[in-house]
C-alpha cells in the first residue's frame, strides 16, 4: 500500500502548475555542474521532482530547455508589430517589435541567461541550436512585417535588424552590474543599428 | 597478381585531381535519385569511381558536399572587402564583397544549386545546416568589416546585409531562364536593400 506522502508526490508530478519552470531550472544546474552532454533527461526529471513524461510533456529534447524562451520571443515580436498603429513606418514597426519584451526578460530570466550562456560556450552543438533559434524568430518577424505592408526587402531586413538588435542589448543588459529592465538596452541597440542603416545608402 | 587496369584505377582513385568536384556530381545525383537521408557514403564514393577514404579527404561528412561552396562563398566574400580601395565607406565595402563572386557562381554551379535546392527542400536537418553556414559567412564578412575599421554595430549589421543580398540575389538567379551572370543580380538586391536601410532612419 502507498503512503499519503507517495501519493502527494505522484500527484505533484502530473499536476505541478510550475513543472516547466523547475524542469528548466533544474536542467540548468545540472549542465553547469556536470556538463551538458552529460547530463541525462532521467537526472533533469529527477532532480526536479518529476518524472520523464513530464518532461516530454514540456519540451522535445534536452536543447529545447535551453531555448523554448526563444519561441516566446519569436511571438511577442511578432505581437509587437501586429498591436502597432496602422499608420507605423518600417522604423516604427521594428521599435514596436520590442514593446512587450520586458514581459519575458525578468530579473530571474537574467539569472538563467547567464547559466545558459555559460553551458552554450561549452557545446557546439548548443551554439548551433541558438543560431537556428535566431534564424526563426527573424522568419516570425519577417512575416509580421510582411502582414503589416511591408515589401518583401524590408522585411526581411526589418528582420535582422531586429534579432541583431536584441543580441546586441542582451549582450550589454547580460554585462550590467546590477537587475535593469531590457526595453532601453534594446532602444539604444535599435537606435545604434539605424544610425549604421543610414550609413549604407551613402 | 593484379592487373594492369585495377592498378591504374587505384592510382586514379588516390590522386584523381577532380575527386571533390566527381564526388559532389556523384553524391546530388544520388540524392535526387533516391533522397538524402538514403544515399550512404559508400554508395556515393562508389558511384563517383572512389572510395570511402577519398570522400573523408575532401569532406567531413555527407552534409558538407552540399555547403562546401559556402566555406568557398565566406572567403570570397571577405577577400573582396579587404581589396576595396582604402577610402571605401560601408555601402562600398558591401558592394566590394560581391566583386569576386562571379568566379564561384558558374553555369556549372548554377546546375548543381538546382539539384542541391531540391535535396534540401526534402530534409529539416539539411536545410539547417544551410542556416548554420548562412551564420558562418555572416561572421566571416563582419570580422572582415571589422578590420576595415567598421565599428561592431556597423560591421554586424553590414554582415547581414552581404548574406540577405546574396540569398535575394540567388533565388532571382536561379529562377532566371538562361545562364546569367550573378554580379547583376547581387548588385540589384543591395540596392534593395539599401533603399530599405534608408526606410529604417525615418
């Protein structure tokens, strides 16, 4: 027969409202700790107090836990742009990219982000993962862009310049001594990369 | 005791000067015949009158034989930026990264590129490796940029615009009718995009 405890416990496993988020950070302090490539789905689960079902059910594979934040970006830029007004210039389209982005980029997700860079720089595949990331989120953003009259070069350039712009600002939001919001970081990497724009049609 | 024509035909296996450019002919032919993921190494060093080692001389795995010409791109392009005149500002340094390309973007490529379109159209693995050296090149041209004295934001932006321009300029190439040059077309997508860049400054 079961004890109570062990039946809480089941229930907790399937149930856990925050299963997502002790998986994740589970995950990230066994690959800081012992490696990625080392650390098994069976170790993430258990350390979370979760099984391996659990896990399937949240994310598809060991990358994903490093990268399903990626996915969240990918969409509120493409909300971003949608919620613009109707009468928003290319410029104005990629500022509004960033309106909702403090949303997602937490003090708690700065933490995280610096796990997760530390575990990047060790494995190639991992660095590749992230550059496939980028790659779809600029496809969600070009096809925001598109959606709101957009010809197809400026979307696509709108694009890259707003994942270049948001890799530039994380790299100095990740650097800031203390917890600051990301939105004026990605204002001064947007304002940054339009000035350089400018510079191109000379 | 071997015979005459088997000794000839190692010899050629071992030394055959055009052993990548038979390798790569061999390997799309067999991918369009019975798809990537079914083609194996063997058979295509087979098909191509080699063996297993030769292909492992030239490249690392079955992937490669389709990027090759990307690590090809990569250098052209940076070559191109380091010989623009010492004055040149960004907009020229991108242009001059174009100036060699038609030496690589032959007739001859231009069938090849057919063939590889159709092979990476079928496989998600394939088509991210594309991504990965699209990432590449776009490093290769910043750095390049950067010893120019292109600043970070500049340099990076500029790196992004030389591989949209050459993906635009690409799939207008391939779907032209006859053989053209590339030049033209690489020269008409920087316009493009260079008229969008100017978009983003308003």
């Amino acid at each position: 027969m079961r004890s109570g405890r062990v039946v809480y416990a089941g229930a907790m496993a399937r149930w856990a409202p925050n299963a997502r988020d002790r998986l994740e950070t589970a995950a990230l302090d066994l690959f800081v700790e012992f490696g990625y490539e080392e650390t098994t789905i069976a170790q993430i689960a258990e350390r979370a107090g979760l099984n391996r079902a659990t896990f399937f059910r949240h994310f598809a594979d060991k990358r994903e836990v490093l990268f399903g934040g990626e996915d969240v970006l990918a969409g509120l830029f493409a909300d971003g742009i949608r919620a613009a007004s109707p009468d928003a210039t290319l410029a104005e389209l990629l500022s509004a990219a960033f309106a909702g982005i403090d949303a997602t980029m937490t003090p708690r997700r700065r933490a995280k982000a610096a796990q997760r860079l530390k575990v990047v720089a060790t494995s190639v595949e991992v660095h590749e993962r992230g550059l496939l990331k980028h790659a779809r989120i600029a496809t969600s953003v070009a096809a925001a862009l598109r959606e709101r009259g957009i010809d197809e070069l400026g979307a696509r350039l709108g694009a890259q310049v707003v994942v270049l712009a948001f890799s530039v600002a994380f790299e100095h939001w990740m650097k800031a001594d203390e917890d600051r919001s990301f939105a004026p970081y990605a204002e001064t990497a947007l304002k940054g990369i339009r000035a350089s724009a400018a510079q191109l049609d000379s």
